[in-house]
C-alpha cells in the first residue's frame, strides 16, 4: 500500500520543529519531517515520534513528493541564510499554487524581499511569527502569519487548531500582506523586551529602595498576578523569586546580572527610528540589556562614582505606587508599541487588525495576560482608535495611575537605583500630553546654523528663514508655503 501523503512538511527538527509536528499531529494532521541533518530526521521518528502518524524524509526531492497538493512547506530552521537556502532550494521543485511558511524569526524585511521574489512563479510565501517557546509550539503557539493572502485559506484551518486560543479563540489569525506576520513578531518581541524589563525593575525597587526579602516579593507578585497585572511573566518571575538551588539558598542572587539578547528588540528599536515612532520604552529595555553586559566596567565603577546619599523614608504602602506604576509603564509601552504598527502599516500599506493582533497575544505567547484582553476590547469597541492612551477604559486608568508613576521614577531617582524604563514610560505621557513642547527653541536652533526654515506657529504652511546675527527680527524674504 502507498505510504500516505503529509498534509504539510516541517524543515528544522530543533526544538521549535519538533514540537510543532507533535503538536499537529495531535490535531490529525500527517507531517512530513525533514532536517539539513538527514540523521536527525530518522531519530526523531524512532524517538520522540515513535508511535504516531509523523512520516520522514531523506531529500528535499523525497519530502515533496510525499505532499498532498497544494504542498505545504514550514521552515523551523535559524533565521537568515539558511532560510534563503530552503527556499532556493524548494523553488525549483514545488509549483504554481504550493506554499513556503518561514516560521523562524526571520526579518520582516526578508519576508518582504521573498514575498516579492516568489510572485511570478506563483508560489506562496508566508511569513508566520511563533511566540511561545518550546512549550507552545508542543501545546498551543501564538501564530501571527502574513504574506500572500492567497495562501491563507489552505494553512488556516492547520494553524488555527494547532494554535493556543483564548476565550475559546484562537491566537493566530491573518495579520496582512508581505512582511506583516514578522513585523508584528518582532514588535511583540519588542513588548516582551520592555515587559520584562519592568518587572526587573519593580524587583529592583523592591529589593534595593524598599530592603525586601526574596519570599515577601514573590507574594506580592503572587498578589499582583490575581489582579489587572495577571501575565505569565509576572507568575514566572514570582516562581523564580520563589525558587532555591540544592543547597537551599535562592537562586536568583547567583545569577550574573549580564543580560543576553539575540536581536529582535533591537529590530523593534531600529525599526521605531526607520518609522520616525517614538517607542521609548522598548529602546530603553534593549539599551538596558546592553549596560547590564557592561559588568566588569560597572563593578569598576560602582568604587569611584558616587551615588545618592539619600534614603527611602516610606513604607510598604509604596508597594501599591509601584503595582500601579507597573501597570501605567506597561499600558505607555504597548501604546507605542500599536503607534509603530500603525504607522508601519501605513507606509507598506498593511490593513492590520489591532483588535485581532492583541487576541492573537492574547495566549500562547510570552506576553500573554489579561491585559491584553482590555486591549482586544479596546480595537473592537473604537477600530479606528488612533492610540490605547485614548481609549476611554485606558485612559481612565493611566489618570489613576500616572501620580504613583511618579512617585516611583522620582524615589528611584532620588535614592540613586536607575529605572529607565519606567522613566522613559513618564517622560513618554507627560510629552505626548503636552500641548507645546520646546522644540520651537529647537527649530529655531536648526534655523540659526542650517537655515532650515521654521514654520510659523500662526501661520499653518508658511515657514521662514530669519538671519539671526542680523538685527532682531530680521526675516529673511525667502518664505515657503508648503
Ligand atoms: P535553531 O534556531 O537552533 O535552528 C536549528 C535548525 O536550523 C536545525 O534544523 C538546523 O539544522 C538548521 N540550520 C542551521 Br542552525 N543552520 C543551517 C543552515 N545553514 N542551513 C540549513 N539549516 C540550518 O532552532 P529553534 O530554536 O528550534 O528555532 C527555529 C526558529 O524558530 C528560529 O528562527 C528561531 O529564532 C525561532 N524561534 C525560536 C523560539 C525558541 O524558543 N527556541 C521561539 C520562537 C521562534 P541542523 O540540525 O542540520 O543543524
């Protein structure tokens, strides 16, 4: 009897392959395993495969051939050159109408580069963000795919039931054209970045302006998972905070305070200074990351630099200044981070679903968390929402929130324990709040050594050049009226 065909084909048997085509073989559909490592491919399916319906192959040419039609290819592989590789490869032996789904981390802008390659030949290219680590791709992702739209109904009803859901929904829907699915990836990396930065720096205050023990911090942040702060970074870090090494000590003061990254919440900042979107919080979250790897010169320098020689004179009760901080910080973050997808969206002509997108964060992923669900209700209740600090729920609770926000940036700064991230949140809403900010002196400083008009105030389109060494008031003649 001929072997069954494989509804879909998964390249990359590392960890985020192989739990995937477990997990869509838990929903029925037959996967077709292959990895640049053939051997890999037969181990997996005499070790971890053993016993279900998971078919192997030894070439490129072998998986195509063992694939219903449209075939259906995931790449699970490292992000880049091997991913450009696979589809050169796959290319001459797939057809018109087949589909290529990069899953990896892959740049938005390469996604774009391949969507835009593959359209003469017919072939559909999807760039799909996966969140969740090992543990989602087994048991339910959030999947965020975009490219060729016409691809979509053939792999929907594999990533839907494959997908985490929320509410009974699930996290993966269309997000748009081309490099769509990988852009909001990347922000929501960008998110996860300046999420987790927060919390570090609640601990911090905790730890260093309020002189907590270890186990009182991780019941307040037990406590503050059971209310508007519930996330799975916040039960992780209550875990960690909770948990001790073999000899009976915590864990976490072991641990060398040097961050690592691997690049994606630099994306999201280069991406914010390419768009022109002040996304504040996730630079400062990546920057922060890179200071914390400073270590040797920091230990240098905490024996030279002074620092505050003021102390906290508070109590407990700024616990409450710090939840709310930690919920105003994040509430600024994700604001910005939906102003980059909007404006991204505008300049590649996207016709992104916010709604959809924070459902599709919703589970699943790393950021998951019942705020996201606020924000989901936010874009269905107001599409055309132009920023979350508008909306009538958020900005009710940022009013609330904003006087503990400074509490806590003004503490932190006073007793000398840096808290960029929840500074530059404030800085953040007390400038987009502003109805002048001071770059009338800066335009006019452009103008003084650049000439580079000013626009006048009263005047919408007019901009001048005025001769500042000449005489007060001397405007040049040259006006402009865009
Ligand atoms: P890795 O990112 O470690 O990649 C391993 C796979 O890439 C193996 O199949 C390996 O083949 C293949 N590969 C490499 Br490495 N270089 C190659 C090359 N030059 N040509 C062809 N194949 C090559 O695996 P992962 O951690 O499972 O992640 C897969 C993708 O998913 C990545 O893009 C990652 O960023 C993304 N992602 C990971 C996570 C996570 O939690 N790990 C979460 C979300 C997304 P080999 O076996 O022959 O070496």
């Amino acid at each position: 009897m001929a072997e069954q065909k494989a509804d879909i084909a998964l390249i990359g048997l590392a960890v985020m392959g192989q739990n995937l085509i477990l997990n869509m073989d838990d929903h029925g559909f037959v996967v077709c395993a292959y990895n640049r490592t053939v051997a890999k491919v037969e181990h997996f399916l005499q070790n971890e495969a053993k016993g279900t319906k998971i078919i192997g192959a030894n070439s490129l040419e072998d998986m195509v051939s063992k694939l219903k039609k449209p075939r259906k290819v995931m790449l699970l592989v490292k992000a880049g050159s091997a991913v450009d590789e696979f589809v050169r490869n796959l290319v001459p032996l797939l057809e018109k109408g087949d589909i290529i789904i990069d899953g990896g981390n892959s740049q938005y802008l390469d996604t774009q580069r391949w969507c835009k390659e593959l359209q003469s030949t017919g072939i559909h290219y999807i760039g799909m963000g996966v969140s969740g680590g090992e543990d989602g791709a087994r048991y339910g992702p959030s999947l965020m795919p975009g490219g060729h739209p016409a691809a979509w109904p053939h792999v929907k009803p594999i990533f839907q039931a494959i997908s985490a859901k929320a509410n009974g929904e699930p996290c993966c829907d269309w997000v748009g054209e081309d490099g769509a699915g990988h852009f909001v990836k990347m922000v929501h990396n960008g998110i996860e970045y300046g999420d987790m930065q927060l919390i570090c720096e609640a601990y911090h205050v905790m730890k260093d302006i309020l002189g907590m023990e270890q186990n009182e911090m991780a019941a307040v942040f037990e406590e503050w998972n059971k209310g508007e702060l519930d996330s799975f970074l916040i039960e992780i870090t209550r875990d960690i905070l909770k948990f001790k090494d073999d000899d009976g000590k915590y864990l976490l003061p072991k641990i060398r305070d040097t961050a690592g990254q691997k690049g994606t919440g630099k994306w999201t900042g280069i991406a914010a200074l390419e768009y022109g979107v002040p996304v504040t919080l996730i630079g400062e979250a990546v920057f922060s990351r890179c200071l914390s790897a400073l270590k040797d010169e920091r230990v240098k320098a905490s024996r030279s630099l002074p620092g505050s020689n003021l102390k906290f004179s508070g109590n407990k009760e700024f616990l409450e200044h710090l939840r709310k901080a930690l919920f105003a910080s994040k509430l600024i973050s994700y604001a910005q981070g939906f102003m980059l997808l909007r404006e991204a969206a505008k300049v590649n002509g996207w016709n992104l679903n916010y709604g959809s997108i924070a459902l599709m964060w919703r589970g699943g992923c790393i950021i998951r968390s019942v705020f996201l669900g606020n924000i989901k209700d936010a874009f269905t209740k107001n599409p055309q929402l132009s920023n979350l600090l508008l909306d009538p729920f958020f900005s009710e609770r940022i009013s609330t929130a904003q006087a503990s926000l400074r509490q806590v940036v003004a503490q932190a700064a006073l007793v000398g324990v840096p808290a960029p991230a929840f500074s530059s949140a404030l800085a953040f809403y007390d400038g987009y709040r502003a109805e002048v900010l001071p770059a009338n002196l800066l335009q006019a400083q452009r103008d003084y050594f650049g000439a580079h008009t000013y626009e006048i105030l009263n005047k919408p389109g007019t901009f001048v050049h005025t001769n500042w060494t000449g005489h007060g008031g001397n405007v040049s003649a040259t006006t402009y009226n865009n």
